[in-house]
C-alpha cells in the first residue's frame, strides 16, 4: 500500500494534468479587442490567423494543409470562428472539426457583440468570405488572403520562415 502522501501527490498531479489538457481544448470568446491582442502575443514570429465558420466548405481542405505545414516545421495557427460562442453544441462541432484535421490551433469563437462589429475589428476591409486567413512574418508584417490555403500557398507566404 502506497503512503498517503503519495497518494495525495499523484492525484494532484493526475487532476492538473486533466486541467493543462482541458485547457488545451479551451474555446475563447473573440470581442472587440480580441484581435489586437492575439496579434501582439505572437510577435517576432510567423502566425497565420484563419477566419472560417463551421458551413464554410473551403476550410476544412485548408486546415489540412495548415496541419501538413505543422508536421513539417513550426506554425502558429489561430483559428477564429464566427460561429456563437455561447452556444455549446455549436463549439463542441467547432472543436471536433478542427481535431479532425489535426491542426493545432488556437481557437476563438464570435462573442457577444455583434457579428459586424467583430468583423471590422479583424479587417474593416473584410466583407465576410471564408476562409480569410491573415499570414504575419517575424517582422509583424501582414498580408490577408479570401480562399482556400493550400500547400502552394502556405510555402508562398512563409517561404523559409518556418
């Protein structure tokens, strides 16, 4: 029989290590600030931000091909979503779709305020087609594409940057 306190210790760390892992799978509500401050965690370094929706048709096929850049070399992917936030089933589709393709992203969902004003907050320029991924260098430097993401692409837009 194991001592009580080893007990105790093992438990502690089982139940952090299913707290670190639900983390992992955490969905955070986009808001109006939201962008700004996803942009300036990741500086000094490629990220690639895609907007997509669970009805859009091109983003699953370039999800894939995020998830083959990742094997190949270090990318950081946000993926935001436009679907609700507050809507469970909703987010439970959005986590099993993205899992699927094997992308490691973090990902952020449409909050509260109105679809349009999170919008404008991304790109005043952005009219909502989708997939829109957002590519920034190491320099911070950003260029936004509307379509599919495709290995010609991702090697276009991060050349040797990985």
């Amino acid at each position: 029989m194991k001592p009580a306190w080893r007990r105790a210790a093992l438990g502690a760390c089982l139940w952090l290590a299913a707290h670190a892992a639900l983390a992992g799978d955490a969905i955070h509500a986009f808001g109006a600030d939201s962008y700004r401050n996803i942009v300036a965690r990741h500086v000094e370094r490629p990220l690639v931000v895609v907007v997509w929706s669970l009805d859009c048709d091109y983003c699953l096929p370039s999800f894939r091909a995020l998830a083959e850049a990742q094997r190949r070399g270090r990318l950081a992917v946000v993926a935001i979503t436009t679907d609700p936030a507050d809507d469970t089933e909703t987010m439970a589709a959005v986590r099993n779709k993205i899992a699927g393709t094997g992308l490691a992203a973090e990902i952020w969902a449409f909050g509260d305020a109105p679809a349009a004003q999170l919008r404008y907050a991304i790109d005043p320029k952005w009219r909502g087609e989708m997939p829109r991924s957002y590519w920034y260098d190491a320099s911070g430097k950003m260029t936004p594409h509307s379509g599919v993401i495709t290995s010609s692409l991702i090697e276009r837009r991060l050349g040797g940057a990985r």
